[in-house]
C-alpha cells in the first residue's frame, strides 16, 4: 500500500482490438478496504478493464500500481494476494463443490480452509453435490468460494449478480457487506443501479472505453443538482406534447414511452402536469417521483440508459 | 508439484466419472480386442480368398518322376480360373526360363515378408530322389522335406499353407500308389519357415493384436482426449478461472501429462488383464525396451492431441477434425492387422504415420517381428512427430477464449 493508504492505482490504461478501443486511457485509484464500482452499459470497458487487472490481458499502454509495485503485467505473487469471479467462467462439471474448492484452494500459499469457505458461502449442504446439478445462483455462490479461498487482499467481483433471480442478488449483495467489514478491498463490475448505488463507496461510470464520471454515489447523483425526477409512461406522445411537457420542468428526456420530467419546484411542476393530462385526456401511466440516481447520472452525460 | 498434483487429480476424477469418455478411452478399446479376435483370430479356416503363392521348384528330376513338378502341376490347377468363371484360388509365381533361383528366392521371401505373397514353397534340389530312396528303404527315419516360407501373423498365410497341405497331401497318395504300404503323412514333411517373427514360431492373432490395440487405446486418449478436455475447458471458459490464480500454463500442462499417463496406464493394464487372462495373449511387455515405447508412445499421442487442438477452434471442430485423421491413420497403421501392398499415394502416408513406426517398434521389442522399418526409425520418426506437434502447439494454441 502506498502512503496515500490506496491498494490499487490504475493510470492511463489501454486496450485496443483492432479498430476499436475498448479502454481507452483509463485511470483510477482505489483505497483499502473500500468498494469500488465499474459501471456502464455492456461494452463499455469494464471487463476489459477488469482483465488486465486480473492478469487475463496484457494492456497496450498504461501503468498499474498494486500492492505498492508498480506492474506492466500481473504477476504471479500478486495473483497470490487477489481473489477473482470472473463475469464468465465455469468449472469443470464432473466436480464436486468442495473438490472445486480445494483444487483452487491448493494453487495458493496460505489458503483458509475449504470447510470455512463453504460455510461462509452456505455451499456446506451441496459439497458433494457434482457442479452441473447446480442453480445458478449456487454456482455463482461456487465461483465467489472460489474467489475468496486465497483469503484474498484485493477481490474482483465481475458482474457478480447478472442472471439471478432477486433473492440471489441480495444474498450476494451480503457477501460483499461482509467482505467490506472484513476490511477486504473489492473492486466490483455491474450494470445495474441499484447495485452499484448499494455496495460502492466510490463509482466509476464507464462508457466507450472511458470514465465519463467518477465519485461517491451520492455526490455523482448531486451533481444534478437539488432537482426531483418525475417518471411515467406517455402511450403515442407527439412532438409538441413532449415540447409542452418539457416547458414545465427544467428538463426533459424520454425513453421509449417512458418520459423523465426534471423539476425544481416538484409541487407546481405536479399540479401543472396533471392540469396538462386532463386538459389532453392523457393518462399519465406508471407515475413515479424520484430523487436523481446513477442512471439519471449516465442518462444525462451520455443521452441512453445503462441497459440499452 | 502440489499444483500439478491436485490438477491432475480433479482431471483424473473428471475422466473416470464422464462415463462416455470412460467407456471409449477405456472399455472401448477392451470390447474392440475381444470382437477383434473372436472374428478374426480363427481367420482362414473358411472363407474364399485369392492368394499370392511363389513357387520354385529346384528338382532337376523331369517327368512322371519328377515329384516337384507334380506339385508344381496341381498348384497351376489350382490357379486356373474357375468353369463358372470364378477367380482362381492362388496365383502362381515361378521363376522366368532358366533365371537366377536364388535371386528369384530372395525376391519371393521379401514379397512374403511385405505381405505382397502369401506363401513361398520351395521343392530342394534331389527332391524326388530322395522320396524314391526313402521308399525303397521303406524308412521313415530320413523325411524329405519341402520348405515353406509364411508370414508371422498372417491369417491368409496360414490358409494358403493348410491348402498347401492338401496338395501335398495328394502327391503323397501318387507316391503310395507305387510304393506299397508307405504312410503318407512321412513321406514328405513340410518345414515352416516364419518370416516377420523373431520367436521363430507362430505369431498368434491374438499376441499381435495386443500391442496394437495397446498404442490404438494411447492413440484415442491423445487424438479424442486431449483436444477434447482442452478445447471444452477453454470453451466453457474453465482455462480462464485457472488463470487468475498462480497456477499456470506449464501447471496444466505438466497435470495435464500426468492425467494422460495415468489414463494410459490404465488402458494398458486393462488389455493385459483380459488379454492374458481372458483371451491367452502370451506376448510379454516385460522389457526396458517395450516400457521405452510404451513410454514415447503415451507421450507422442499426448503432443499429437495437443498439435489437433491447436488446429481449431472450438471443441466441436476439434472432434470433426480428430474423427477424420482417426480412421486415416489407424487403418494405414498394421495396428490390427499386417498391411499388404499399397498404391503409392497410401504408401506416403504410411511411411509418415508414427503409429505404424511405433506399432512396428513395440512388435519388434516384444519379439513379434514383423517390421519393415529399423528399429532407430520406428524412435526417430515418433520423436519427430512429437517435436513437431509441441512446435505447431506452442504457436497456434491459444489458452484463452478470444486470444
């Protein structure tokens, strides 16, 4: 760790495949024991990012600065000390559970042990059980097992909850509280919110290969200012409703049907909404006010949502 | 060593609870040697087949006394086309006018040891004196004998020698017919001469088969086993979760090695089991010289499914292409059974195939004779294929999905 107290230092990263660039001069700084969130829509970068830092890819240019060394490449003694769920990555089906995990567990130094592993993972009742009769979510539980074995310093989590079913992702969304108060420094990918917004001390908003906007999720939403949205669907809206519509608030952007009405003063802005619905016989369908978030963030910098 | 240890043993677990790969890198090879000898260990006793049959006939006697030429006579009866048109029994091949014998011998002992002929017979000289004689003495002390040259392991060789016996036995019964109460069966003796065995007697099918079946087991774990593992882990993305970790590429591959040598050992003691136990294979990999092939075969295949991998992309290709180098190679290999002559283009990819070489190499070492190659290049060529697939391998294979 340097002297600033940061575990991980990322300056100018590239990577380019081709034509295109997918990181294209990435930096960021990560201090110990926080959570620090990549997010973007898919192809933004994240995961290349993420596999240059995991060791997978070799950077064109760029410098990463780890556990105080300074590496053109990760090296096998920082592998020692990381902890890894790739995005995508499977294991061998004709495995059991805990032969997965002790096979991971013998490729490090001090590993902890398999049994502690599976507990803090709740995999204890499905250690014998062979990986490909596992959900989903018990094999995404696996690959975190897998992850933490090395009782890792630093942990990469890629996308670590896409494709499961709510319950799933709250699970995990504990695992990584957990791993925080533990002191461990994650370093988290995702494309959802939500998640971004629950587990991160700091964010990374990426998108065509870039950071377009960096900082705790609070002060990112902030800098939309003091401003509510509100949200609802608008079935066949012509120009000249939405021009109307945007006229009553400080302003206005749309998704599908979906409008996103901003407001400075929500009270006046509401009554002379609804005025405007009954006026046109609309129906304001779907109606939510909200406080800005990190998709209203990245809708504002980049014109699209994260999903799209 | 722990690394490589623990991987090779979760890719043992994996190998011996896929039942499918079980089943074909391990029973398979058991079922094919027992199907192999029951259809054609007993291969000659019937069956129509043409044969190639030298015959040099050295008794100078002439005429009705001349035995070798009644021999000579009944065996171009026996190579004349059929009334119905049929093909004949045998071609007969003799030496042209008053040729050099010897040369003409030599020539026909090569084509039976290539499996060009089936059968060399060869009358000796003073041959139909020394019957007479011996019927005059009315010994049977002193038979006059007939030289036969065969192939070791040949089943149509064998056949061609029990119809050989036929006619010869016919003579013997002319002989009788002006000799008295002499026993045919003494008269003349036929000697066997084994050609492509170093035992000097008989190869059983079952005692060949089994060294081929052996390096075939070898051959299908490298060929299927390898590209099959690796191209799947890397698809499945399985390579990628090893790799951010500290176990590396030169970890796989050494667990990798000691997986397939694991698997060989396995095949290997399994054929020996039902081949002694079960079949009565008498041959003996007992030797330094047969652990050495055994040895450098394992680990040629291994390289050669390492080279197939590097061909390809994905592991469903990587099957294709294996599946269409399989049958080339193992049917011009003389892995189950001695390989007659070949048109030239088949003569190429025999002289470059390494399972021939090796399968010719373990024959030898084992005392089955039978090879046509020496021994430094039945060593030299699998070596070469092995350098050249872990060179071809170490630049095209990739250990990552999307490298």
């Amino acid at each position: 760790m340097d002297e600033n107290g940061l575990l991980l230092r990322v300056t100018d990263l590239r990577k380019s495949y081709g034509d295109v660039r997918a990181v294209d001069g990435v930096s960021f700084a990560v201090p110990r024991g926080t959570v620090f969130t990549l997010l973007g829509p898919n192809g933004a970068g994240k995961t290349t990012t993420l596999e240059i830092l995991e060791g997978l890819r070799e950077p064109d240019s760029g410098t990463i600065e780890v556990f105080g060394r300074s590496l053109r490449r990760v090296d096998r003694a920082t592998k020692e000390r990381m902890g890894v769920l790739l995005q995508e990555g499977s294991f061998e089906p004709y495995l059991k559970v805990k032969e997965v995990v002790a096979l991971f567990a013998s490729f490090f130094a001090r590993p902890l042990p398999v049994k502690e592993v599976l507990e803090r993972m709740e995999l204890t009742e499905k250690q014998n059980a062979l990986v490909r009769t596992l959900s989903g979510g018990q094999k995404q539980r696996l690959g975190i097992a897998v992850a933490l074995v090395s009782d890792p310093e630093l942990l990469f989590l890629d996308e670590p909850t896409t494709g499961l079913d709510p319950q799933a992702r709250r699970n995990i969304w504990d695992v990584v509280r957990d791993l925080e108060g533990r002191g461990k420094t994650i370093i988290l990918t995702t494309h959802y919110m939500e998640e971004a917004e629950v587990l991160s001390d700091d964010v990374a908003i990426m998108n065509h290969g870039g950071i377009i906007a960096q900082g705790a999720p609070r002060d990112l939403a902030a800098r939309l200012g003091r401003e509510t949205v509100i949200e609802f669907a608008l079935a066949g809206a012509r120009p000249e409703d939405l021009r109307e519509l945007e006229a009553l608030g400080t302003g206005l952007s749309t998704h599908g049907e979906v409008v996103f009405l901003k407001t400075a003063a929500f009270t006046a802005t509401m009554e002379r909404l609804l005025d405007w619905s009954k006026e046109r016989r609309v129906a304001l369908s779907g109606l939510v006010v909200r406080q800005p978030n990190l998709e209203d963030v990245f809708l504002s910098l980049t014109g699209r949502r994260l999903r799209e | 060593m722990r690394l490589v240890l623990s991987f090779a043993l979760a890719q043992l677990r994996v190998t011996l609870r896929e039942r499918e790969t079980l089943f074909w890198f391990v029973l398979f090879p058991v079922v094919l040697f027992v199907l192999l000898v029951a259809i054609f260990g007993s291969l000659g006793r019937e069956g129509t087949i043409h044969f190639e049959v030298g015959f040099l006939n050295r008794d100078q006697a002439a005429g009705e006394a001349g035995l070798g030429r009644r021999i000579e006579a009944i065996l171009e009866d026996l190579a004349q086309p059929g009334a119905d048109g049929k093909e004949p029994l045998l071609s007969l091949h003799r030496p042209a006018g008053t040729g050099d014998l010897d040369a003409f011998q030599a020539r026909e002992e090569q084509a039976v040891r290539y499996g060009t002929h089936a059968l060399l017979v060869v009358v000796p000289e003073g041959f139909s004196a020394r019957v007479r004689d011996a019927l005059s003495s009315r010994s049977t002390t002193d038979a006059v004998r007939i030289q036969v040259f065969r192939r070791a392991g040949s089943a149509s060789s064998g056949f061609a020698l029990s119809i050989l016996r036929q006619v010869i036995a016919g003579v013997d019964q002319g002989v009788l017919a002006s000799g008295g109460r002499f026993r045919a069966e003494d008269a003349v003796v036929v000697d066997t001469v084994f050609l492509g065995s170093a035992r000097g007697a008989e190869v059983r099918y079952v005692d060949f088969l089994l060294p081929g079946l052996v390096l075939m087991a070898f051959f299908t774990a490298g060929l299927f086993g390898v590209p099959g593992a690796l191209l799947f882990a890397r698809e499945q993305r399985i390579l990628r979760r090893y790799w951010v970790t500290p176990f590396s590429v030169s970890h796989f591959l050494a667990g990798f090695s000691v997986t397939h040598a694991v698997v060989c050992a396995l095949q290997f003691t399994l054929l020996i089991v039902v081949g002694r136990f079960a079949l009565g294979a008498e041959v003996s990999f007992a030797s330094p010289e047969a652990a050495l092939f055994l040895v450098l075969s394992c680990a040629t295949f291994l390289a050669f499914g390492f080279f197939v991998a590097s061909l390809t992309k994905t592991g469903a290709a990587g099957m294709a292409l294996a599946n269409a180098i399989n049958l080339p190679m193992t049917f011009l290999s003389g892995l189950y059974y001695q390989l007659g002559p070949l048109p030239g283009p088949l003569r190429i990819l025999l002289s470059v195939n390494p399972l021939s070489y090796l399968a010719d190499g373990l024959r030898r070492v084992i005392g089955l004779e039978g090879a046509t190659s020496p021994l430094w290049l039945c060593v030299l060529v699998p070596i070469l294929w092995m350098a050249f697939s872990l060179l071809v391998a170490g630049r095209r294979l990739s250990w990552d999905v999307g490298r």
